[in-house]
C-alpha cells in the first residue's frame, strides 16, 4: 500500500518567546548569552495558561513548588519558594523581598535563575532566584478587559489600563486591576 504525498507548512511562532532579560546579569542581555539556567515566562504565557496567582508557577517551571501556607485558604505561599530543594524568598523588580504576589494582573514576566547567584545579588540563594518583574506604563492609552467564568461559578474579570499623563511623553501610568470569586 502506498500513501499519497503531502505537504507540511507552518509559520514560526514566537509569541512565548522572550529574547531579553537583566536577572541573569542585572544589565539586559540576550538570555542565549546568559551564562545560568535561565527560565523566562512572558505575559502571554501567563495570560494563556491562566496563570491568575502565583501559586501555580511550579506547573511551568520543573523544580519549584510553593510552601504549604498555614492560612485559612489552604493553598500555597507564594512568598517562599522551594526551589531545587532550597528555601528561595522571590524578589520584585529584583528586590528582595518580593512578599506575596496574590494576583498576576501587574506581572508582566517572571525570570526563575536555577542554581547559585551570590554574585549577582549579594545574597547566597543556592537554589536560585524567582523575579517577578512588573508591568511598566506606556506611552500609548490602551484598556483590556478580561472576563472569565467556570465551574462551580467562579469568576474573574480583570482590566489593564495605561496611557500618558499630560501633554509630551514626561509621565505615563498603568493601573492593572482584578477581581475573582473561586
């Protein structure tokens, strides 16, 4: 039996793909040229995959997991890490601490450094870094409205808005916002 012959065409898709990034190396670089294990998750990632709290970064990246919180709500804790098998406190902006991320509405990316990074930050983390870098205002007025809905009527909706303050391009915002009912 022989099959008929056909063709295969596809367009490259680069919409999870991130070229640059400064936690490896606090200056920006090719993230090719970071000399670390470097994982990078961009906001369309985190926007696709439903990413709503940053408790569910450990089903994206092999070797994290949140600590079980002693709270009321059961889920993780988010403001420590284990990463690799090492305590890792997050940082925001690549401060630290980076406390409880509760939402990822103002997340724009976030960089995970596996492995020792003293160097970099003065700090010994053996097993590496966790930076959630934020949204930065734009220069051009834009809003996005999200709604979602699921099982057991849970809900979300959330808004992205940002644009110049006054004339020229001195002073810009951004104000993102959410609201869920799980």
């Amino acid at each position: 039996y022989v099959l008929s012959p056909f063709t295969v065409e596809t367009s490259e898709d680069d919409s999870y793909l991130l070229r640059m990034s400064n936690t490896g190396s606090i200056v920006a670089m090719d993230v090719k040229d970071i000399p670390m294990d470097t994982t990078s998750i961009g906001a369309n990632m985190i926007e696709e995959m439903a990413l709503f709290n940053a408790d569910a970064l450990g089903e994206l990246v092999p070797g994290i997991s949140s600590n079980e919180a002693v709270n009321t709500g059961g889920g993780g804790d988010n403001t420590v890490y284990t990463l690799r098998g090492f305590r890792s406190v997050p940082r925001r902006a690549g401060f630290a601490p980076g406390g409880r991320i509760f939402d990822m509405t103002s997340v724009e990316r976030i960089d995970v450094i596996k492995g020792p990074n003293s160097v970099l930050y003065g700090q010994s983390d053996p097993g590496g870094i966790i930076n959630y870098v934020p949204k930065r205002p734009r220069f051009q007025r834009r809003s996005t409205i999200t709604a979602s809905y699921g099982s057991y009527d849970s809900y979300r909706v959330s808004v992205d808005t940002m644009g110049p303050i006054g004339k020229g391009k001195r002073f810009a915002y951004r104000l993102p916002m959410a609201f869920s009912n799980e």
